[in-house]
C-alpha cells in the first residue's frame, strides 16, 4: 500500500509498504478513504523527531470502510463505514470506564509513563501505524471503532477522530457558565471548532486570538470577536479586560500549545534539541523544558480571577517554568490532557445531521491526494494559500 512516512525533520514521503494484517482475532482492516493532516502532526514533522524513526507511517484522524474482521469481531462487518478515534482503547478497562480513553489501562505506555496508545504518534505513545495510508489495521474492533451511516460524505463524519471531540472537551473542560465568555488562543482546526461548539453550548461572548487573517475571517462567520495577535501583541490582556468590564473572560481555551510564537530562545533550543542524537534528545526533552509557552502565560494573564484555563495544545515539555503565584492568587482552575474520544461521541454524533450544527461540511480548506502529503504538510506548517484544515485521499 501507499503510506505517508516520516524520514527526519521536515522530511515525509509517500512511499510503497508492506499491507497491514489482522494480528488478532478482535483486529479489523479499514480501506481508509479520508485522512486528516492535524496541527499535533507539525510537531512531528518539525520538533519531535527523537521519538521517531525512519519509515513510521504517520496519521491519526482516519474514516474508511471496513475491508477485513477478525474470527472474533462481532460488531463490525466488511463493508461497515467507520471512523477511528485517535486514542487506541480497549473499552472495557477501568480507565474507558471512567471515560478516561485516553488513560486506558489496556494500551497505556508504562514503560514511558504515557497515557494510551495513539495511531501515527511517536515511540511515547507506542510507535503504531498511522492512518495517513491506504489501509489501517485497528485493533479492538468491536469497541474502538465508530459505526457511521451511508449517504453523506466523509467530511460529516470524519472529524469525529480528532478535531471534534477534542474541541467539545476543551468547552467542556473550560466550564464556561450559561451566557459567559470565553477566549480561545489560536484559530487552528481545533480552536476555530472550539470556538463554535462554545456559541453552540450558549457562550454569549467569544473572543477568537490568531494572527492569520484567513483564520480571524473565517471565526467571524461564526460569530466569534477575532483580535489579531499582531495589533495587540502585548498589551492582549488588556484588549479582553476592555470588552469584558475590566475582568478577563470566564475561561480562556489554549489551543496553541507549543507552537506558539514568540520566544526566541526557546525556539533556538527547539532547533539545537533536533540536532542531537536521538537518545541525548530525548532526555533533554524529557528533563527541560523546550516549549515556547507565550499562550499559556497569556491565558493565564487574560482569565478572570476564579476562572478556568482549558489546554488543548500540546506541550513537550517536562520542565517548564509556571507562574504559580500568579495562578494561585487569581485562584485559577487548570484542567487538560488528550481528548478522551469515546466519551464526547454520543454528543457530538446527534449534532451531525443534516442540520449540520456545527459547519463540519466545508470546515477544511484543501482536500488533496495522499501523494501530495508531502506538500500539504509544508502548506501547513507554512501557513500558505489559506490551509486550516486539510483532508488527504488515499
């Protein structure tokens, strides 16, 4: 088959690999017929190199048709429509159980003191399989995959992977009270989508942060108060305590994470850290921290006293310096982690009719063949011809 392959910093390549195959009996194969290209997969493609290897096939937001079951699948035929959530769960562990899927016991990397297992995302989160390719092997495939109707297009249901049940949980976690505020720090696929689940949950006040005037346009369709990061630069604290009587917003959803601007030297260490031998890398990673964290000290500057930070960026770092008195004193409430896909789907999936409540049809800005991978990811990480979100075809 034909797969995206990450080759070294900034380098991938479609290249001809070996097809996957049913390794257990709960196994299934998926003909993936679209894949998305997400914001986490920059970090790949630009600072973790050190927990990859030449040939890892990349991709973590798939949809497709199922092609093969295993002797034991029961739930799924072939020819059923599926999406894959991006977290590998079991489903019946104490942690799924929880709704904690992105915590499951059963695929958790002790080893490396991770959460579960992810598709096309790093030796940390066991170094499996992505979905940027024409077939996928899935595993536990009578409780992980997401059956989904024939008739409407894939870009109804293929977000269900990745952007929106990560968005709903950043709202979620945000704890945005009945007719409150929220800001939302980068319009990328997942802060734009936050941005409209919290209109849709009854946000009465949306501010939208970006510095890509495409992205600040396209949030103001939706009904968001975009402020570009490069008239307000520093003085972004202030601009929101202006349109919210001097406070701050009642939370404030980072979906910047470590690709955030600014920081001059921590984007140097970014580039030494990925001139390192790999295993050198990885404890620097590991033991320092290497993100540049602009967003999140603006987060934690433009949230009220009493609010809630909601992360939904990733961060790499494992050392990184908080202001704790600050956060302390303005008693702010932290929460975050990897979105736990399963337990959002039963509220996302009413939401994804015919009505289409939240714009997901026409949401992504290119579609392109998977052999153009290559070019989408350098599109991407450049910010050029207007990409936010791209769909790959097999």
């Amino acid at each position: 088959m034909r797969a995206l392959t990450w080759q070294g910093k900034r380098d991938v390549r479609v290249e001809t690999v070996p097809d996957p195959r049913i390794e257990e009996p709960t196994d299934v194969i998926v003909n993936v017929t679209s894949t998305g290209i997400c914001g986490s997969d920059l970090h790949l493609y630009e600072v973790m190199g050190p927990y990859l290897d030449p040939g890892d096939i990349l991709g973590h937001e798939a949809m497709g048709v199922v092609e093969e079951v295993g002797a034991d699948v029961s739930a799924l035929s072939v020819g059923d429509r599926v999406v894959i959530p991006f977290n590998i769960s079991c489903g019946d562990c104490f942690m799924c159980g929880q709704g904690l899927q992105s915590q499951c016991e059963t695929t958790q990397n002790r080893e490396r003191g991770t959460g579960a297992s992810l598709f096309g995302y790093t030796k940390l989160y066991g170094q499996v399989p992505g979905g940027q390719a024409e077939f996928l092997r899935v595993p536990f495939g009578n409780t992980l995959p997401i059956k989904v109707p024939d008739g409407p297009g894939d870009e109804r249901f293929v977000y269900l992977s990745d952007v929106l049940p990560t968005a709903w949980q950043a709202v979620e976690y945000a704890g945005i009270p009945k007719g409150g505020s929220v800001t939302v720090l980068g319009l990328g696929p997942i802060g734009e989508m936050a941005a409209r689940i919290a209109r849709h949950r009854g946000a009465e006040l949306v501010i939208g942060v970006d510095l890509v005037p495409d992205r600040l346009t396209r949030a103001a369709a939706h009904g968001v108060k975009g402020l570009d990061l490069r008239r307000h630069g520093k003085n972004l604290g202030d601009a929101v305590r202006d349109l919210t009587d001097g406070r701050g917003t009642d939370a404030v959803i980072d979906a910047v994470g470590m690709e955030a601007h600014g920081a001059p030297v921590v984007k140097a260490a970014q580039w030494i850290t990925g001139l390192l031998p790999d295993a050198v890398a990885e404890r620097v990673m590991e033991r320092a921290g290497v993100d540049r964290l602009n967003a999140l000290y603006s987060a934690i500057d433009i949230v009220r006293r009493g609010g809630t930070i909601s992360i939904s960026g990733v961060y790499g770092g494992a050392a990184d310096p908080l202001p704790l008195l600050t956060m302390f004193d303005k008693q702010i409430q932290l929460r975050m982690g990897q979105a736990n896909v399963w337990r959002w789907v039963p509220d996302i999936l009413p939401l994804l009719s015919d009505e289409d409540l939240l714009g997901v049809e026409g949401f992504a800005t290119h579609t392109m063949p998977l052999e153009d991978a290559p070019k989408a990811y350098e599109m991407f990480q450049q910010k050029q011809d207007g990409m936010i979100k791209t769909l790959l075809k097999p």
